[in-house]
C-alpha cells in the first residue's frame, strides 16, 4: 500500500484566480472577504493560520513549491496590513510558529502587523481595543487590512454577552478589512441541549450565524477513516454561504502531513 510520501505535493490554492488571499483592492471590488476557520482538538491550525498571513502579507506561501527552500523572508514590504488578535494565546506563540514555519520574526514589523493578546488586555473592551488598532493600520490606503480573530468562542463563554451584539462587531470590522474567524468545530461544543443558556447551545448558534455570513469555510479535521501514521489530517475548503461579487473559491479536499521540522505537505485527497 502506497503511502502519503510516494504521492506527488500539492499547492495550496483557494481562490480561481490562484491566490490564497486577495492581494489588492482590486481583486476584492467593493466587498471584504469573510472566512470561517474550523479546527479541532486534534487538528490545530497554526500552521494554516501562519500560510494565511504570510500570503496576505508577501503574497508567497512557505507550504507551495514556488516558495520552498527560501530562508529569510523580510515581513517590512508586506503587501498588507495585519491584525491579529487572541483569546487564548499569547503573542510568543505565534512568534514561534513564525520562526518555526517562515524563519521571519513577526515581532519586528510593528508598522504593518499588530498581535492584540485578550490573555494580557481588558476583556470587556475588546472591541475598541480592535477598532483602534484597525483604524490604524488602515491609514495606509495603498494596503488592504487582514483581520483575524482567534477563538472568539472564549469571550462569550467567559462573558454574559449578547451573541448578536458579537457578530455586529464582527460585521462593523469587516467593513473595513477581510475577516478570518479561526473557532473549534469539536462535536462537544457543537451539540446543542433544549437549555437556552447552555455554553454548546450558545456556541452552536454563534457559529451557525458566523456561516451564514462567510463567503468561505475551511475545516481542518480529523480523517474521516481514523488515524493514519503518515498522514495528519484532512483539510477542506469550501464556499461560504454568501457569494463574493469578484472572488470564487475552488472547493478542494487536501489531505496534509505536518513534519517534525516545520515541513508541511499538501496532497489532493
């Protein structure tokens, strides 16, 4: 029986026009993107989350052919303008997987990216935490912004917050830059009970409205065959439930294989 390393590599393309994340003004028209990121306990993401950055920021990926084997890339051309905030990790994490995956030092490029932590800032003001980052970085009218919130989920279950008022904000932010919303699709979270203020009942509705806004979904899942030595997981990308007026999403199905040392490896499922 074959295995994943006698398969030949893949690139990893989202986009019909070949790109991972729009590049330009251009390529978006008059409408910001809005992406779902679903992982689970056993599918982490960084290494997706770290591809998505520096595709928005370089327009290369450390995963794709074209960009293998080159060694320190220079974050201060950035093409974009990148907020990322977290409510479950601190900034060192991301340092690392950066150094890890892209041997760049994300934290010497203050001008054009910006780490917000919720493990170290007020809670409760996340938003104008938010807002006020992203004004900034959208000063720059000749670079688009890129937003990512990590593990939102963290802030209703830890706050008596209206789910509503949440996806307002999401929605007031994605007016002014693409949004990625990175958020666990563990079964446990999302299995709804007849309690009303049960956190997976809670949960499930917010994600269920996060999909009706998303114009694409990616889920890094386990196989869906069980666990197998040389292969990590699956990942899955497809159309959101509202079409982009200029971008259209090529629905794929990779299987990937992440290596001891940072490599990782796309093959079609």
């Amino acid at each position: 029986m074959s295995s994943a390393a006698d398969l030949p590599a893949q690139d990893l393309v989202i986009y019909s026009d070949g790109s991972i994340t729009p590049q330009s003004s251009v390529a978006l028209g008059k409408e910001y993107t809005f992406s779902l990121l679903l992982y689970t306990e056993f599918t982490k993401c960084t290494w997706f989350e770290v591809a998505l950055i520096q595709s928005s920021m370089l327009d290369k990926c450390y995963i794709n052919s074209t960009t293998q084997n080159q060694d320190n890339y220079s974050l201060r051309n950035s093409k974009s303008n990148v907020l990322f905030a977290s409510f479950g990790n601190g900034s060192e994490v991301y340092a690392k997987q950066f150094q890890k995956y892209v041997k760049a030092d994300i934290t010497a490029v203050n001008g054009v990216f910006k780490f917000v932590t919720f493990l170290e800032e007020d809670i409760d003001k996340w938003f104008d935490i938010l807002w006020t980052e992203a004004e900034r970085l959208t000063q720059d009218k000749t670079k688009i912004l890129n937003i990512f919130i990590e593990d939102p989920q963290l802030f209703l279950f830890m706050k008596d917050c209206d789910e509503d008022d949440v996806i307002s904000k999401l929605a007031k932010l994605n007016r002014i830059g693409n949004v990625y919303i990175i958020a666990p699709s563990d079964k446990s979270l999302i299995q709804p009970s007849e309690l009303p203020n049960d956190l997976a009942t809670i949960y499930t509705s917010f994600i269920f409205k996060l999909l009706h806004r998303s114009n694409l979904i990616v889920r890094l899942q386990p196989l869906k065959t069980g666990r197998a030595d040389d292969i990590t997981g699956e990942l899955v990308i497809n159309k959101g439930l509202v079409d982009h007026t200029k971008l259209q999403v090529l629905e794929r199905e990779y299987l990937y294989v992440i290596g001891k040392e940072g490599s990782v490896k796309l093959f079609y499922r």
